[in-house]
C-alpha cells in the first residue's frame, strides 16, 4: 500500500500551549525513514530551537489516542504533543 | 452531542438531557473560573484544547460511566476566555438513585481533569501570565512551567 515515496512523506506533528509557545508553531511537519516510532518523532522535534523544553515525560497522542514510544507511525499519521494537562 | 464549547455553560440543558422518568436522582458539578492559583491573584483565564482529541476523550469517559454504573451522564467544557466565577465545566449525571449518580458525577470529573486534553493559561492581577499544568497522566514536576 505504501510505495517507496509514500514512505518518505510527512508525518504532521501537532504542538500545543506551552510546547507551541516554546516552539513558536502549532504544526510541524517531520520526515522519518520507514519503521519510525513515536519516539523517533520526539527526538526529532526536540531537534527544533525550544524543542528541548519538551520534557521526557510528555503526554503523546497519534490520530487521538494517548501512545507510548514504541507506537509505529506512517505517512499521514497526526502526531500531538501535549504539555500537562489542566481542564476541569 | 459536543462537550466542548465557546458560549457560556448552562446546567438546564444538561441536566434535562440526562432526565428520564425512571432516573431518581439527578448529581451535577459546575467548575467556576476562581480568582487565585498557588497564592497568586488570577484575573482571568484561557481554555484551549487539542479539540478532536479531547470530544473522542469525553465521550470515551461519558462511555465508561455509563458502563460502570446504570447512568446517564452529559458533560460540557468551555473554551477561550473566561472571567472569574464563569462555569468553566459542568456535569450531569442522572440515575435511579443517588449513589450512582453521585459516583458516575465524581467518576467523570476526575477522569476528564486526569485525561482529557485541555489547557489553561491564566492572567494574574500583576500583569503577567502563565500555563497552569496540572493532574493529567504523565504530568510530572520537572514538567511544570513557571509562570512568566
């Protein structure tokens, strides 16, 4: 299903509050080779000037649910970064 | 039906949503926008969320009550700015009788504070701002902002 340029094309990585403050943006867009994980997309967005606020602990989300590190991600996933929580 | 909102909260509509001739008692939570934070005086606030995830989120919680417990739950969340004393959440959780109600009331709550993907960012009367971060999963303090 996934050619060889469809393995190369972004993964949209969504930054919020504090993280998108820190980052100056709401949205990222990563390229990752095949096999990439969550943690693989952190690494790479802690790359980005402010991106090494974002703590080890950090809440990650992939298509809306809440992931560990280990997830795979894809072409066409949407990672979100989510600082601490505070609703309610 | 959306939980997450841009107009001011009212309890009437929820609590209707939920009422049904056999439901005995109705439990509600409103959550007001306070006027202090930690010692400081906050003067008003800014809700924000990661809007499809945290609608998939409360529905999931809203769900999971309903399964625990034989309830009706409906919950909103206000977003953007709110002044101190505005309803910042509401709950409404409607059962045959009150200990269910009570618990699938408190259950959502804390589940919705614990998970749900929402931010505040609060003005202080001297002038200055900040993110508040709070109790959800994987919170830790080395990860606490301090205010600017």
């Amino acid at each position: 299903m996934t050619g060889p340029k469809a393995q190369h094309a972004p993964i949209r990585v969504l930054l919020f509050a504090r993280y998108a403050e820190l980052l100056g943006t709401n949205v990222l867009e990563v390229h990752l080779s095949p096999g990439a994980t969550v943690g693989d997309v952190l690494d790479r967005v802690r790359e980005f000037p402010g991106g090494d606020a974002i703590g080890g602990s950090t809440l990650v989300a992939l298509n809306h649910r809440q992931v560990g590190r280990g997830a795979p991600v894809g072409s066409g996933d949407e990672v979100a970064i989510l600082p601490p929580l505070a609703g309610g | 039906m959306m939980v997450l909102t841009r107009v001011p909260i009212d309890l009437a509509p929820l609590v209707e949503e939920v009422a049904a001739a056999r439901r005995g008692g109705i439990a509600t939570f409103i959550g007001l926008v306070r006027n202090h934070h930690e010692g400081r005086e906050v003067v008003s606030l800014d809700y924000s969320a990661y809007e499809p995830m945290a609608e998939a989120v409360c529905a999931e919680i809203v769900a999971e009550a309903e399964e625990r417990w034989p309830v009706k739950v409906a919950v909103r969340h206000r977003l953007g700015a709110l002044a101190i004393g505005d309803a910042a959440v509401a709950i409404a959780a409607a059962g045959d009788h009150r200990e269910e109600a009570f618990a699938a009331c408190r259950y959502a709550i804390e589940e919705l504070k614990r998970r749900v993907p929402i931010w505040k960012r609060e003005r202080y009367a001297d002038g200055t701002e900040g993110w508040v971060e709070g109790q959800g999963v994987g919170s830790r303090e080395e990860e606490r902002g301090v205010p600017q």
